[in-house]
C-alpha cells in the first residue's frame, strides 16, 4: 500500500436508562417481557394519547452529562423526528435535535501515546422504538411494543478516536461511569447499551474528513472492533481501487465480519425536525442541577485512587475491583463488616473470578451477600474451617449465596482444633511411614510433604495444615 491512511471515528451510543416506567407514561420498561404486555395507549401511539414526561429521565441525563463534563442547557425541549418505519407507532421519534439537555463534554481515555480526550458533542434525549422479530417460517415480521417508549439518552462524540483500541477505551470509560451513576446497567448483550460507528478514513496529515459511513447492528466491544477493523479496510480498498465510498447506512454481520449497505444516510432535513407541541419546554432551575451535582457518587478513578491509599491494595488489583460497580459495592460492603480488605480483595480476585468464567458470568450477575462471604473469610481466619474447605464453601455461596455457617455445620467440615487428637493421629502417621521419616532426617525436607498429605487423609480434610506442619516439624526435628 503506497499512501498511509488515518482512520476517523466517532460514536452514537444509545443507553437506555434504568428508570422503572417509560419516559412518556407509565408503563415497566423490564427486559424480558411477553410481546406487547408492557404497552399502553401513549407508547402504542394511538390518536389522542397525550405524552407526560419522566423527571427521573431529566435527573439521570443531567447527572450524565456532569460526570463527562458536560455544558447543561437549562432550558431545552423535546422535537419531533418524523420517519415512517413499522416499529415506529406514531411514524415519529419524540427526540432533541435543536436545543439537546447536555453539550461541549469531554471524556479522558488511556491510549498507546497516554491519556487522550475524547470530546462529547452533546447528549439528547429521546424514546426507544419498539422491536422488529422476524418470523423466517411464518415469511413475515412481528412487532414486539414492549421496548416503545423507553428511555434513552444518546451520547455523540466528536470524531476524535483513530483506532478500535481508542473505541473500546471510550465505550469502557462510559460505561463504568453510568453504571457507577446507576444510570443503566450498560448490558450490550441486551441491548441497554448501543454502539453505532461513524467512519472515514483519510491520507495521514490530511485534516479534510473523507466520506464516512454508519454502522449498526453492533452489540459487543469484539464486534464493534472486528467492525472498525472491516470497514477501514473496506474504504482503504476502494479508495485504492479509484473508487468513491458512499455516505450509507451499514449492517454489520459480525459471523460473516462483513458489512451491507441498508439506506442512503439522512441528514437532519430528512427527518423535517420540528418542536413537539405536545411538550412543554424543560426549565432546569439552578437548585435543582446544584441537587443532582450534590448527588453525584464516587466514580471509578477516584475509587481507584482511594483503594490503594485506605486499603493499601496493588494497582492491578484495585484496577480490576473498580472495573465493575457490582464488584466494587460487594468488596466494601465486606470489608466494612469483616475489616480485612486484603482477603476479601484474595477472594474475588482469586475464587470469585474463577467461578464467574466458569460459569460464564459478568460479575454485575453475582448475587451473593457480602454478609456471607465476610463470615466465611472470619471462620478462616478463627480456624473453624481451613482453606480447601473454604473453597468449598465458598462454591455454594456464589451459586445459592448459602449461610457458610450452616452449611459446614450440616456437612461436618469443621476443623478437627483438639491438637491432642491430631498430635495423635499425626505420631501413627510418622510410626507407619519409616522411609518417609528416613528421607527427611537425611536431607530430604520435601519428605515431609508425603506425610503432611497423610494426615489430611486420615483426618478427612478436617485439619489445619498449618498445624500439621507445626506438629511434624516438632515430631521429625526431634
């Protein structure tokens, strides 16, 4: 390839937000339901349905918009976007083009050459459309209204980011930063949160934009990078060819990594935008954004830098504790009851993320108490239990958050702490394996390994090992 190309890239992600009712009425925005049950006159688009706006929408956009540093309109309004499509019921979209609730933000990532802005055009709100499901027995296609009418707020970047690695920074950064808000939960793979891909690509040292296309259909971090990757490349292809790339909406197929042309892209005319009458303007008071600025919660870089200063953990490990809201609430929330931040931070290091790869989980899925997973860490630490049967343990608090208490006591797992009876059992082990005493005398100190595994055996897995250790050197050394 004989010029250098640059890639340029800017993101519209859609986030539904984690309201319990929809932005213009009252019906349950939960994930999961039968078609067409969470509906209602207003969210169906029938004639006459008036629409009522959802304050908590108004709260999670602005506090949103503060934690990306955003400028917040004080007074803006919603506008009509005017499209014709079947999962669309009022052939309108109530959204913000003139006058958008946040503008002039700006998010810091880390690149390759270090940390880097990414600039936030502005932020809107706007209602969901419903889902089209498409019946490939049946040759047609069913609507589903459940999704119409829930909450988003769309966050457009500026066309700053130049690789997939910047994108996936980007994505990653606004995530954790909405799920630390409890704005969404930010699941891609249902949807709660949604990429599309603005890309061009142009010579290196040009600052003339090439002719970008869209792309959609994206909902994971690998297939929004397989994506960028597909498509550079797509363009780079093209423009060597002696051809044009045309401004278009894409399909990304992410099993066969190709993209397919859906439509012509519009522009802002093409959906005759103009001010819903059916809405009044939003007036945000200067007490009420100075109420959501006072709310706003510890985000992940100052958790991060606080974890290492009060719990004096590693970097890597504060790094990944932090990574996840769910993970960061259980690991204070236990060591605040147990006060020992290390082993709990072990665990979930450790067992914890063993188990969620296991059973292919993301740790927003663990649903055990921190209660649990303290007491267990405090009968480690007093001996009631030793660390293979914590581990044990520990499987069926994950997967059924069971009492530890009550399961080692139904089980009989407690450690054998009689050092009589163990000094006993232990004085058998050594009479009955001479060779094994004969080695370690001789030099041979692994020796003791062998019997220390005897002990266990005979003693069920009940002891110490730490104290079986202690007695056998005792015994051995003698």
């Amino acid at each position: 390839m004989a010029k250098g190309y640059e890639t340029v890239i800017g993101l519209e992600v859609h986030v539904e937000l984690a309201t319990k009712t929809k932005i213009f009425c009252g019906c349950s925005t939960e994930f999961g339901g039968e078609p067409n049950t969470h509906t209602c006159p207003v969210c169906t688009g029938m004639p006459g349905s008036l629409p009522v706006l959802n304050k908590q929408v108004v709260e999670y956009a602005m506090a949103v918009g503060l934690a990306t540093n955003c400028q917040i309109h004080q007074k803006c309004k919603f506008d009509r976007k005017n499209y014709f499509y079947p999962d669309n019921p009022q052939n309108y979209q109530i959204s913000q083009l003139y006058l958008p609730i946040c503008h002039d933000g700006w998010v810091e990532i880390e690149t390759e050459e270090g940390k880097k802005r990414v600039g936030i055009h502005e932020i809107h709100m706007e209602e969901d459309a419903g889902k089209l499901i498409h019946d490939e027995w049946g040759d047609c296609s069913l609507v589903d209204f459940n999704r119409s009418g829930v909450p988003l707020i769309e966050i457009v970047s500026e066309p700053d980011m130049r690789s997939a690695q910047e994108v996936i920074a980007y994505l990653d950064k606004l995530r954790l930063i909405i799920q630390y808000l409890g704005a969404s939960d930010c699941k891609l793979q249902e949807g709660s949160m949604r990429a599309d891909v603005n890309l061009s690509v142009r010579e290196k040292g040009s600052d003339v934009f090439g002719t970008r296309t869209e792309m959609k259909n994206l909902n994971s971090f690998k297939a929004i990078a397989r994506a960028i990757e597909g498509e550079k490349n797509r363009q780079i292809d093209l423009i060597e060819d002696g051809q044009s790339v045309i401004q278009e909406t894409r399909r990304w197929d992410d099993t066969k990594e190709y993209s397919y042309p859906m439509r012509s892209k519009e522009d802002a005319q093409d959906y005759r935008y103009f001010p819903d009458p059916d809405l009044a303007p939003i007036v945000i008071s200067d007490e009420w954004l100075e109420e959501i600025r006072s709310r706003q919660p510890e985000l992940r870089t100052e958790k991060l830098e606080r974890y290492k200063q009060e719990f004096d953990i590693p970097q890597y490990d504060a790094e990944i504790l932090t990574g996840s809201k769910r993970l960061a609430d259980i690991f204070e929330a236990t060591t605040a009851i147990c006060q020992k931040p290390k082993k709990v931070s072990n665990w979930l290091m450790g067992e914890t993320l063993r188990l969620l790869k296991e059973h292919d989980q993301e740790p927003e899925d663990l649903a055990f108490s921190p209660e649990n997973l303290a007491r267990l860490i405090q009968m480690v630490e007093e001996g009631t239990i030793n660390n293979k049967a914590a581990k044990e343990v520990f499987e069926q608090i994950f997967t059924q958050d069971t009492d530890p208490g009550a399961y080692v006591e139904e089980h009989g797992m407690e450690s054998v702490s009689d050092e009589g009876e163990l000094r006993r059992v232990i004085e058998g082990i050594v009479e009955a394996n001479p060779q094994s005493v004969a080695d370690y005398k001789g030099g041979k100190k692994k020796a003791i390994g062998f019997l220390v595994g005897q002990t266990m055996k005979a003693m069920k897995g009940k002891a110490d090992p730490g104290a079986v250790n202690k007695i056998l050197a005792e015994i051995l050394d003698k």
